[in-house]
C-alpha cells in the first residue's frame, strides 16, 4: 500500500477548521470521543431530507478528529475531508451527493465467494453427531463456550478446510460482506491458528459481535481474537467485540461504530505486544474512557481465562484506567515493574526469526529506539534492512518504508524475492500466488525519492502511524533524505 506522495501530500485539515466550518454551515454536530457527529448528508431521497440544520436528524455521519475523513454509518457512505466539503457544496447547489460508489469488481467476487463458503459451512452446534462437535470444540479449544453462545454469534464450521467460520455482517442491512476463517495447525506439541478473510484483510473491516450491540449499550469490552469475545461475553454479560487484526492494528474507520461507549476496557492477549497495542489503541479512542487489563500470570486472554476456571468479571474490575496523571508514586508503578521483571524475554521485543546472532546484540525489536546501520556504498545495507525488515513484518510488526535511494518498485522486487526465498524470475507461473501471499504483510512505502523536506516526511510518518498503527519505520538512507548540502549542518 503506497501512502500519498509528496506533490498530493495529505491535505491536513486541523479540528478547529472542522469545527468552524460546520458552523459556517450551519451544521449542527455534537463532539465525540474521536469524532464529530452531525446528521447524515446521505440519508433518503433529497425531496424528504431534512436540511443539515434540521437538529431533529438522526447524527449518523461520523468525522475523524484526527484526518477529516467521514463514514455515515446509516448508508456506508465515506471519504475524505474534501469529499466532504464537496457534498455539502453540491446540496447547497440541491444536486444530489455524492453517494456511495458501486463495489468494485474484486470486492463483488469476494463477496460472492464469501456466500458460497457461508452456504456450505454448518452451524457448529448443529453438525453430524454430538461427538463431532465435541472433537471440533476441542480442536478449537472451546470445549466450555456453550452452543447457545455460538449460535448467538452465529459461528460456522466448513467440515472440507477444518475451519471455523466467523462472519462479518454489514451495519446498515444485516448482508454478509465477507468472512474470516481458522483453522488449527499443529507443530509437535505446538497449536499455531492460520486466520484467511475474504475480502482480503487491508479491505476486512469486520468488528466480530457487532449486530449483538443493542443502543443501550454504554460498556464495552475489545478483544484481539474472536473466540475470546464469545469466551468474554458468555463468562460476564458484558457487550464485547473482536478486532479484525488483532493487536496489529485498529483501523480508523471502525472508530465511528465505538462512539457510543462511555466506557471501552482493551483486553488485546496475555503478552506484552498485545498491552504496548492496548495502550496506543487507547490514544486513538480517547484515553479518558479507556481502561487496560494488563497480562500476567492470572489474567491470561479471555479464552484461556475461562478455560482456567478464573473469574472473568474481577479481571475487567482489575483493568487499569489508559490515561494516568503527570506524576506518580512507584505504588503505581509496582505492578508493570513486577510485570516487566517476569516477562523479561518478551520486553526485549520481538525477536528475528532469521537472525538468532542479531537477537544476541540487540535482544529483539522494541518501540521508540533508533537503530543505525552504517556501512560503504554497495556493502548491503538496503539488501540486509530489508531481509531485516521483512522478517519482522511477517510477524505482524507493522513496517513504514522510506527508501530515498531506490524506487519501490526495486525495493519491493527485492524484499518479494526474500519472502519467496527463491529466484521467482525463473518461475514466473509462481508470481500470483507469492504476491497474494506478500501483499497480506502489515506492509507500507513511502513515495518519496531524493532529497525531501524533512517536516513533509514527519508528517506523512505521523499520518501513517494513526491510520496504519505503524510501529517500525525504515528510512534508507539518511544521506539521501538530507540532500549534500545540508552535510554540514547538525544532523
């Protein structure tokens, strides 16, 4: 995915602009926790629509504090700040908005085959015999998570992929618009989860749970994995819901459909990526609400937590409020000290898994650290960052590229040619198939080529951060970025 380039660069639009045009316009809003809500400019036939200042409206449109860009929730229509401004003009002009777009091809197919699979898969609490079911739950781990709470979350299992089937409803008319599978790998004694989603996972927007959220809901509990948002809901009653990646990431445009809880509790997983991801994902819903259940030994992720038999509901009364005060006393601090203490391995960061030399030297990737690697023109240091970079994001490490020397498309033949570790020149029949493959990675480039104005690159770097949940960044190279003339100046 290649973020804007510098000539389009994002146009940043500032929340008080946001504000003082509504205003302008007279379009009532109410301030949200990371959005504006004002009423839909995209709801019924034009002749029946209440005029944008008609307060009475239902606020379905929701805007990012943070980007400008929108999403109605009521008609699924969204774009940016100035598709935005575009419609309210073209409604002052009383021609028609914008609207929504017709799905494009690949998301039509997706669609379809989505359909098929939902058709084939059987209702789990429904399949052969009991003793199917079962060896099934077993497989699966969810031996304790009642058939009434499947049925409620309306989980599937395809009998030919050994897979479960988690679906993805749309908001405004309850159609399906995709769906994710698992299934179980076994490694020795080792249990490894292979998740696929139809459409694929950069267009798979699904909050698992969603259609159970009712209105009066005001609470609510996100989790990292479906199964621990069943587990969770079972054992405590309380509204919870599955992020789509997990701890990777959490998308901007699932933000409007949390606007309505005054209260969210993260329970991501039980090890430390998982907090250091609760804790950025707070920032972007409004730490004020937010709360964290910090991992550790008796508060493992959801799943396990009500197969241990532990009580699920003092956990969440545990969970520890996102934003603390300035200063703080090490009573505080006791806890995440214990914590970092008896997960020491895993505060090193995460580990290479093709460089056991490197995680002698540098214990493992870790947030807010800078590392530099300097050597002689053609010594390698593009072809080893990139082996480097590539390994960490094929273990979800989401990675920002900035490659000022060469192109991306260079860069992104290089960085193929690793992942497939093999020469696909050769084997051309082989090239969809690696790419499919390559293009599911927590991946981003930058567009810029040369020397560039360093406050451009800051901030197309912060952007990327909030949209992408970026936690490693590559600039190559330093030199390049800078221009030589500005060699002598303090870098």
């Amino acid at each position: 995915d290649v973020l804007p380039s510098p000539e389009g660069p994002v146009p940043s639009v500032s929340i008080t602009e946001i504000r003082q045009y509504l205003r302008a316009q007279g379009i009532p809003f109410h301030d949200g926790y990371s959005c504006l809500h004002t009423p839909s400019l995209f709801t019924h036939g034009r002749e029946e629509q209440p005029p944008p200042a008609a307060a009475s409206a239902p606020y379905t449109l929701f805007i990012d504090k943070t980007t400008g860009s929108f999403l109605c929730t009521a008609t699924l229509a969204e774009g940016t700040w100035q598709d935005f401004q575009a419609n309210v003009e073209l409604r002052r002009r009383d021609v028609s908005p914008l609207g929504l777009e017709e799905p494009e091809e690949g998301m039509r197919q997706a669609h379809e085959d989505a359909r098929c699979i939902w058709d084939r898969a059987l209702p789990l609490w429904e399949l052969l015999d009991k003793d199917e079911t079962n060896k099934t739950k077993a497989m699966f781990g969810i031996s304790l998570v009642a058939d009434a709470t499947l049925k409620r979350f309306g989980v599937r299992y395809l009998r030919t992929a050994k897979s479960l089937v988690f679906p993805w409803f749309s908001p405004r008319d309850a159609t399906l618009r995709g769906l994710k599978l698992l299934r179980v790998e076994k490694k020795g004694d080792a249990v490894a989860y292979v998740e696929e989603t139809l459409p694929r996972f950069d267009s798979y927007r699904n909050l698992f749970g969603l259609p159970l959220i009712t209105r009066r809901d005001t609470e609510l509990v996100l989790t990292g994995w479906e199964l621990d948002a069943m587990a969770l809901h079972q054992a405590t009653g309380v509204a919870s819901l599955a992020l789509p990646r997990g701890a990777t990431c959490l998308p901007p445009a699932l933000l409007p459909y949390l606007e309505q809880f005054k209260r969210i509790t993260l329970w991501l997983g039980e090890d430390l990526r998982s907090w250091e991801a609760a804790k950025l994902f707070a920032r972007k819903l409004n730490l004020k609400r937010c709360s964290l259940v910090r991992p550790g030994n008796l508060q493992p992720r959801p799943l396990e937590a009500l197969n241990q038999g532990l009580n699920l509901t003092k956990i969440l009364r545990t969970a520890l409020p996102a934003s603390h005060k300035s200063i703080i006393s090490f009573r505080q601090l006791r806890e995440e000290v214990f914590g970092e203490l008896v997960n020491t391995e895993q505060v090193a960061g995460v580990k290479w898994a093709r460089f056991p030399e490197l995680n002698k030297l540098l214990k493992g990737h870790r947030r807010g650290e800078l590392t530099v690697f300097t050597g002689p023109t053609g010594s390698g240091k593009t072809t080893f960052i990139s082996e480097y970079a590539l390994d960490l994001c094929m273990q979800g490490v989401c990675t920002l590229w900035g490659s000022f020397e060469i192109n991306n498309v260079r860069l992104a033949k290089i960085m193929l040619t690793q992942f497939a570790a093999q020469r696909l020149e050769d084997q051309l029949e082989l090239y969809d198939e690696w790419a499919d493959r390559f293009e599911d990675l927590p991946l981003y480039f930058m567009t810029f080529h040369g020397q560039q104005n360093i406050k451009t690159v800051i901030d197309t770097m912060q952007h990327a951060v909030y949209m992408y949940d970026i936690t490693h960044v590559v600039v190559d190279n330093l030199q390049f970025m800078m221009g030589h003339e500005h060699l002598s100046v303090d870098r």
